[in-house]
C-alpha cells in the first residue's frame, strides 16, 4: 500500500452513481445551508421541507436502484463499502430519517410551534425569548443539520477505512449535538443534554481516534481490508493490538450506549427535543450498530475469538442493567432511553453471534427496533399538558380512556418492545436469540430470557396505566396532529404489525444481503 | 377431507372480531349477536369435524392444512388434529358461546370490548390446540396472554392491575424460557435431520438427542407448561388473577387456557422427548401428588370463593398431570377426560357463583347464607357443579379421575394412594363450601338475592347436561382420545404394564 503511493500516485477513481445516496444528502444539506443564507424567513420553511424529503426519498430510491447483486463493490478506492449489509442499513438509515424528519416538520401539536426553540440564542425564560416565540420564528437550521447528519450516517455504515469511518462519525455526531440542545420547552434540560453529549461523545470519538491510530501502528493500513490481512501476519506485541481493539471497541460501544459506556443516553434522550430523540434512538442505533458490526466483522474479523468474551460481557450487562434501571423510572421519555439500553443489549447478544446468521438478525431487529421506537417516540408528543409533553408516566392513567387509538398504539409499540408474539420486536428477538444460540452463545440467550422478563415489567406497566386505571384530574391530553406524524405513527404501526406476522419479508430481504465485502 | 375445516375453526371468531368493528349501518346485527353467532358457527364447524373424524385411522394426524410461513426456518402455518385436539376444541367451542351468554353482565359500558377479547381467547386457545407446528403453537401459546391480560385488567376487581401484572409476567416467563429451548431444538434438529423444522411430528418421530441436551429441552419446555398449567410451586399466579378476573374471564383462563399446559405436556412433552420424560417423571409424578394435596388443603382455607375455586383446580391439575405422566393408556386418556369434565364443572362453579356474586359485588363465602330457600334453581346447578366438581360417581370428572388413578397405580402405587387422599379431601372443601354459601340461615346480605330466571337456567344447562352425559356415557370421548393417546405410547415407546407390574418393572 505505502508502496504504491509512493511508486506512483493512481487517478483517484470516484463512482458517483454508487455513491450517489451520500451524495444526494450531502447536496441537500448544503442546499439548506444555501436556503438559510438568502431566502427570506418565510419561505425557508417550505423550502427545507422540498428539499429535504425530495432528497431523502431520491437518496432512498438510489439505494433501491442500485443495490441489486450489480451494485456491490468497493469504491472511492476501496474506503467505502457498498455491500449488501452496507445497502440495507442506508436504506433503513434514509426511511427512518425520513420519519423523523416527518416529527421534525410537525407544528401543529404544540400550540406555539414546532418542537424546536424559536431562537437557541436567547436566554432561557427571558424576554428576549418570549417576544420571538410571539414573532412566530423557527430555528430552521435544523434542516440542514438534519441532512449532513444524515449524510454523516450514510458513509458511517459503508466506511470501509478508519479515517474515513471517524470522519463520517463526526459529520453524523456534531448536527446531533447541536440539535440535542434546541428544544422549545425545557430548554435549559435541553442545553445542559446537548453540553453533556457534546463532552462524552468527544471524549469518545478521541478514543476511538486514538484506537485507530494504534491500529494503523499495528496493521500499517486503515482499510478494513488490509486490517484484516495485516493482524494475521504483522508480528508486534500482542500489547498494541489488544490496547487498539479495546479502544476502538470504547468508542464503538459508547456511541450505542452499552453498558458501562451508557451514561449519556438516558440525560441525552430525556433533554432533547422529542423528534431529534426519535432520531437518535432510531437512525443513530442503526448507524452505530452498523459500524460496529463492519469494524468488527471485517477487520478484527480474524480476532473473533479474542474479542467475543468481551462483547459477551457487554451484552450481559447491557441487557441486565438496562432494564433493571428502566424498572425504576418514572419519566416515560427516560423509561424508553433505558429501554434503548438494554434493546442495544439483545442486539449485541445477535451480534455475539458472530456468523452469517448473526448479521441477518441484528440487522433485523435494527429496523424492526427503529421503526417501533419513532412510532413511541411520536406518539409521545401527542401527549401533552399545558406546559408541553406530559412524559411523567404517573399522569398518564386512565388515558385508554381519554384517547382508545393513542393509548392502543403505545400498547402496540410496548408489546412489541416485550417482544409478544406476532409483533415485529418478536421477529427480531426470535432472530438475535437464534443467531447466538447458532453461535454457541446460549448462556447469553438465557441471561437475555431473564432480561426480557425484567424489560417486560415496565412495558407491561405502562399498558395497565393507560388502560387498567381511571384518568387523574387535569391530567395531560391527547392532540390530533397534522399529516406529517400521523404519516410517521401509521408507517410505524405497519411496519410493526407486518413484520410481525409476515417476519418473512424482512428475513427474505436481509438474508440475501448478509455478507460484508472486504 | 381436503376442505380447509381447521382453517375456517380458527378463522371463525377471528372474522367475528373483526365484524364487531364494523359500523352498525352495514350489519343488521348487534355486538352481542355478532360474537354469540360466531361462537356458534365456530361450534357447528367443530361439531361437523368431530362427527367426520375418523377414530379408526392410525394416521397421527387428520384434516391436515399447512401453509408456509417462515420457509427459511422451515416454519409453516400447520393445523392438524389429533384425538386430544378434537376434544379440547370441543371443550373451546362449548364454552365460550356459553361464557358469551352467561356474562353478558360483565361487559357493561365496553360491551365491544370484552367480547373482542373473549372472541380472541377462544381464536388462539383453538390455534394452539390445532397447531402442528412448535414455532406456531409457541407464537399462539403467548399471544394468548394479550388478550387475557386485557380481559383481567379491564374488567376484574380492585387489585385487577397487579393480578393481570402477575398473569402476564408468570405467562412471559414460562414463554421466553421455552423460546430459548424451542431455539435450541430447532439447531438440534437442523443439525440431526439436514433440515430446520418446527413439525411437531418430524421432532417426535425422526430426532433422537443426547442425553443432556433432551433432559435441558424437556425442563425448558416442561417449566413452561407447568406454569402455564399451573403446577406446584408456580401456581400463585392463579388464585390472584381468578380473584380478580370477572367469572366469565376465570371461566376461559382456567376451564380452556390453563389445559395448554397439561395438553403440552401429552402432546408435544412426551411425543418429542419421551426419555427425559420418563426420567423426570417420579418427581413430576412427586410434584403433582403433593401438589394434589396442598391446594386442596389451601383450597379450605380460603376465604374468597374465587380463590377457593382456583385453588381447587390447582388441585385437579395435580391428577391431570399425573395420568399424563404414569405412561399408560389409561392414565393418558383419564388426563384427557379430566380435562374435559374440570372444564366444564369449573364453568359451572364460576359462572353459577358468578350470578350471585354479581348480585352483592362481593365473593366472600362467609357473607352468604341460606341460599337453598331464596334461590333454589342456583343452589340446585351449584351442587351439581359442586359435585362434578369432586368427581361424584355418574358424573365426568369421575371417569376421569378413576381412570388416571387407576394409570397411575400401575406404575406408581404409593403416590397414587396418597393423592386418593385428595378425592377425600375435595369432598370436604367443596361440600364445607356449599354448606357455608347456600344452606344455613339467611342473613340481610342474603335475602334480597335473586334467583336465576329460565334464561340464565337454560344458558347454564349444557354445563350440566354435558358433565351428567359424560359421566354415563363417557365411550365417545374415550374413543376421540384413545386414538390419539394409541399414537402417543407408540411415540415414547411405552407399552402398558400387565397386571403383575412388580416383574415389568424389573426387566
């Protein structure tokens, strides 16, 4: 590799058309930064709206359209990877982004506006801020954020290199960290999650640079590829490598917040505006599940052995701790923060699978996951009291009485997080479980039996508040909102209910894709 | 044969759920008639299955519909029936449009409600009984849970959020252990046979595990089924929730649901790992016997009649599951009456104590008294119910019981001597209880209770009839399950011991 370099400097060769979905986002988003700059207040709002679907919805459609057998290679000089599991987690990526973009765009449910301050520049509680909220402005950067984000997650699940892979982290991260902090209501929770995330995740991209560059030290390449080949016959300490997979497994773990790296999730998930939550419980797990999976599959692929101990443990305690917290919290919002928690545990109990079985189901549970937890999260700011989202569970007793569809839809998604039977969340645990098993793993399958009983206390509870007890006094109430999240809610139901019944669409569709190019 | 009548069995009260929810201009019907007849056509069609069934074919299976569902595990949507199945769809069928009549009290304002889910209750309990497929029959075997846990905690007594808590945790539990065991069964077949299949008769005829790995599967499954059942020690879910449920729900969970346990155990226990089984059966024989007898000496204790009832059907599930596991045609079939004959005495207990304890909103055996005066129609079903309940000769619950004791004494004599005891005992509960509810002097609670009109009388009837009918002529019904249970003692290889059994035993 250095060689060539050196030798003779190739013509970078750049397939735009297999690129074109990374491509599509980014434009968009500069197309929205360009909007911001010189369209006037009242038009930047439609605008987004254009561009952004159009690009999502083009960017998916690329996806559809090229990810046939033709359209796996390594490209842009083999530092990005589009093979099948590379193109299933862009297309999962793309819908999910666009039902969160959908609970973006909504500003109908909460009667000052959409979901986003009216200026993140004003002083919480102020004046200042209550004269602009009259005004009716909107922060409309968060578009743009949204598309390089976006753009961010595309190159993170097909990088192939890990220069390129920490950079698409950061363009997937840095929108995230900003938009965590823009919330209408709560704004100082909302700032305060935006400065921890900011903190954490900084200090975790450091280390996984840090793991990066011991891995480069080892291996003499960043390409996975060349990882791959370079582990089995560089002859250094032992030391370097163990300090660089380690390191670059930190980083990893913390973006999908396994335990003990967790900490961030529950204050990030409760603090941020509802539909950048949705987002990244839902596209960013997709994102960082698929990371983790190509580094670790493909180069430390020859490790297995060495680091499967490892992620047993992180799964075993991922599962057992994220539920055992969740059982204790009274915020809905922080319940499913714990719920993401410890379903990052079940997915990595998949992923300790460690075969071709494995890489079906975690991608199966990523979507199955994704989709039910934007339809929760959607349904949550339905859910409303004067002051803004009613999240305290406690208040919501009784409320199958106020709102049959709301409460059914929650219990629908609940469900299907326990895992029941003929939902989709069935279908992904079925998978993971037999993935691991396949993989010698069942003493994590049984510890994920314990975890599941657990989880399904609190799901369960929250059905028997809506439904077994009768409503408090002034307690929160349900709003009709536009077409934009009743888009979101019904594909959500859908997607849970047929996936549930028909789990052979989804299996048929990733087990033909389940094999990564080196 | 090839006319898909196990389908349209299901299907029936599936459509019928959905048409409650069709708007009233379009259906000249109203909700209760929708679900009424629905039920009914759904028993017509058993009843059309049953009279076709052929009890002379050795065939494992008849009627047989499958479906693929999830070819890439081999998964199929599979109904067949087998002798047990039959009866215990028979038993479904019976019921529910009964429960349907009997408790239209219980839904009230949610009328709509209440019977989607009792539509839905009997849609799966009739799914799982039919399955032929283990990933279809587990699918349904927790999805049932929904719709109880829903029925417990909508329409049951104060503490209903705990007890549907309790319900569906305890069903959840048994499940997820059983998944992870169904998980590995599946690999232990795909590995033995070259292909991945859930058929429950694949798994029991062609697969031949090791030692250990049969001994883990079978505790996976068998813990289950036995909480499902429920069996000593995992019982305490069921005297919570029948405390809590409304009778015509008690009446679905205990008299259909609580037999998906013990039909596990005959039909997919045994057929699949019949070494363990047989291992394990001294201490699951031990558990049922002491089980028999706990409960029935808890049952006398109680206070409250619905959690008397419970516990006098933990009691029964003792002899269930040990003619199950006493390995002899005869035992196996006596579990399959007994099924049958508790089903529809504990529907006669519940929904006949259920008329009066709607009347006083309260269930506690001490506040009533000298009911035989005031009501002497109810007090009349109650005593039949009563004593079909202990298994009075002429009625069904006695052949059952008969016939299991006399299985299970082939094999296992001291146990059997002792769970005689429970028959004793089972006197003593129920006729202490009938002398404390019904006879006696009545008191201001008791007097102004009414009793229960020609409807409610006719409703409650077949119950009656039936269990007196069995108790008779109970050759039809053995004849059903002897067909199947022939297949089973082939299946686990198990012959029946002769008369002189001390020199069988020591081959």
């Amino acid at each position: 590799m250095m060689q060539n370099v050196v030798n003779s400097i190739p013509t970078p060769n750049f397939e735009y058309a297999l690129l074109s979905p990374i491509l599509i986002m980014f434009f968009a988003a500069c197309a929205g930064v360009l909007i911001e700059a010189f369209l006037p207040n009242e038009k930047r709002r439609f605008s987004h709206l254009l561009v952004v679907f159009t690009s999502l919805l083009l960017a998916f459609f690329a996806v559809v359209l090229q990810s046939g057998p033709n359209g796996r290679a390594l490209v842009a000089s083999g530092t990005v990877a589009l093979d099948g599991p590379g193109w299933i987690l862009q297309g999962t990526i793309l819908l999910v982004a666009v039902m969160s973009a959908l609970l973006f765009a909504e500003s109908k449910v909460d009667p000052l506006g959409d979901a986003f301050a009216a200026r993140a520049s004003t002083l919480p509680g102020g004046e200042e801020e209550k004269t602009v909220t009259k005004l009716g402005w909107a922060q409309t950067e968060v578009w743009p954020l949204l598309s390089f984000s976006v753009t961010g997650m595309l190159l993170f699940v097909t990088a192939n290199d890990l220069l390129v892979m920490f950079v698409a982290l950061e363009v997937m991260s840095l929108p995230l960290y900003l938009l965590a902090g823009l919330a209408r209501r709560r704004r100082l929770l909302s700032q305060e999650a935006a400065l921890k995330y900011f903190i954490l995740g900084a200090l975790a991209s450091a280390i996984l640079l840090f793991g990066s560059a011991l891995t480069y030290a080892y291996t003499g390449s960043l390409e996975f590829g060349q990882i791959s080949n370079g582990i089995s016959s560089a002859n250094n300490s032992p030391g370097l490598l163990t300090a660089a997979i380690a390191l670059v497994a930190v980083g990893m773990l913390f973006k999908i917040g396994a335990v003990p790296f967790h900490q961030w999730v529950p204050d990030v998930y409760t603090g941020a505006p509802t539909p950048v939550t949705s987002f990244m419980a839902g596209a960013v797990k997709v994102a960082a599940f698929g990371g983790l999976l190509r580094i670790f599959y493909v180069a430390f692929g020859s490790l297995v052995w060495d680091w499967r101990p490892l992620i047993w443990v992180v799964a075993g305690l991922t599962m057992v701790v994220g539920s055992v917290i969740a059982l204790s919290q009274s915020d809905f919002k922080r319940m499913l923060a714990y719920s993401s928690i410890s379903n990052g545990g079940f997915i990595l109990v998949g992923f300790s699978g460690t075969n071709r079985a494995a890489i079906a189901a975690v991608l199966i549970y990523l979507i199955t996951y994704a989709f039910a937890t934007v339809g929760a999260f959607a349904l949550i700011t339905l859910i409303r009291e004067q002051a803004g989202e009613s999240a305290t569970l406690i208040r919501w007793k009784g409320l199958g009485k106020k709102s049959p569809l709301a409460a059914g839809l929650m219990s629908l998604f609940m469900l299907s997080f326990a895992g029941v039977p003929l939902t989709s969340g069935f279908t992904a645990k079925f998978g993971v479980f037999t993935a691991a098993i396949a993989g010698g793993a069942t003493p994590l399958v049984l510890i994920g039996v314990l975890a599941s009983v657990i989880a399904a206390v609190f799901y369960i509870r929250v059905i028997i508040l809506m439904f077994f007890s009768d409503p408090i006094p002034e307690g929160p109430f349900v709003v009709v909102p536009s077409v934009f999240t009743t888009i979101a809610i019904s594909a959500s139901t859908v997607v849970t209910i047929i996936l549930g019944l028909f789990p052979q669409i989804v299996i048929d569709l990733v087990s033909s894709a389940s094999v990564f190019l080196r | 044969m090839n006319f898909p009548w196990l389908l349209l069995i299901v299907l029936t009260p599936l459509i019928g759920t959905l048409l409650l929810f069709v708007p009233k201009r379009f259906i000249p019907f109203s909700d209760k008639q929708i679900a009424l007849y629905s039920s009914l056509i759904t028993l017509i069609f058993v009843l059309v299955v049953a009279f076709i069934f052929d009890t002379s074919s050795t065939a494992l299976t008849q009627f047989d519909v499958s479906y693929d569902w999830i070819p890439i595990f081999g998964i199929s949507f599979h109904l067949g029936l087998t002798g047990i199945s039959l009866v215990l769809i028979g038993l479904t069928a019976v019921l529910t449009p009964i429960v349907l009549l009997a408790t239209e009290h219980e839904g009230m304002k949610k009328r709509k409600e209440f019977l989607m889910w009792i539509l839905l209750v009997e849609a799966s309990a009739l799914a799982v009984f039919l399955a032929r497929d283990l990933f279809l029959f587990y699918v349904v075997f927790e999805a049932m849970l929904v719709p109880i846990f829903f029925l417990v905690g909508r329409f049951g007594g104060p503490r209903r959020s705990a007890a549907a808590l309790k319900f569906i945790l305890f069903g959840l539990a048994g499940g997820l252990v059983m998944l992870a065991a169904l998980i590995w069964l599946y690999f232990v077949g795909a590995t033995q046979l070259g292909r991945g299949t859930f058929s429950i008769t694949a798994l029991s005829n062609e697969l031949n595990m090791d030692v250990w790995t049969e001994r883990w599967l079978f505790l996976g499954f068998f813990f289950a089924f036995a909480l499902k059942a429920p069996m000593f020690p995992g019982h305490t879910w069921l005297p919570d929730t029948a405390e809590q449920a409304t009778p015509g729900t008690s009446t679905m969970l205990i008299g259909i649901l609580d037999k998906v346990g013990t039909y596990g155990m005959l039909a997919i226990l045994l057929p699949i790992f019949p070494n363990a089984s047989k291992e394990f059966a001294p201490i699951i024989i031990g558990l049922a016997v002491f089980g028999v007898i706990y409960a029935a000496l808890v049952a006398m204790a109680q206070k409250d009649m619905k959690r008397t009832f419970a516990f006098i059907s933990i009691s029964h599930f003792g002899f269930i599951v040990m003619g199950i596991f006493s390995f002899t045609s005869i035992g196996m079939i006596g579990s399959t009456i007994y099924m049958v004959a508790h089903g529809l005495s504990t529907a006669a207990l519940f929904l006949t104590a259920g008329y009066l304890i709607k009347q006083k909103d309260n269930s506690l055996i001490n506040s009533f008294g000298g009911l035989t005066k005031i009501a002497p129609v109810m007090t009349g079903i109650f005593l039949i119910a009563a004593l079909a309940s202990i298994a009075l000769p002429g009625m069904a619950g006695f052949v059952g019981e008969f016939m299991v004791l006399t299985g299970t004494f082939q094999r296992y004599q001291i146990p059997t001597i002792i769970a005689t005891f429970g028959i004793i005992l089972a006197a003593i509960y129920m006729l202490w209880l009938y002398q404390r509810v019904f006879t006696g002097t009545e008191n201001k609670e008791t007097k102004n209770i009414v009793d229960l009109n020609l409807k409610q009388t006719l409703v409650l009837s077949p119950l009656v009839v039936l269990t007196v009918l069995f108790g008779f002529y109970p050759a039809p019904v053995i004849k059903i399950a002897e067909s199947a249970i022939s297949n089973t003692m082939l299946q686990i290889g198990q012959t029946d011991p002769g008369p002189i059994i001390s020199k069988v035993e020591t081959k």
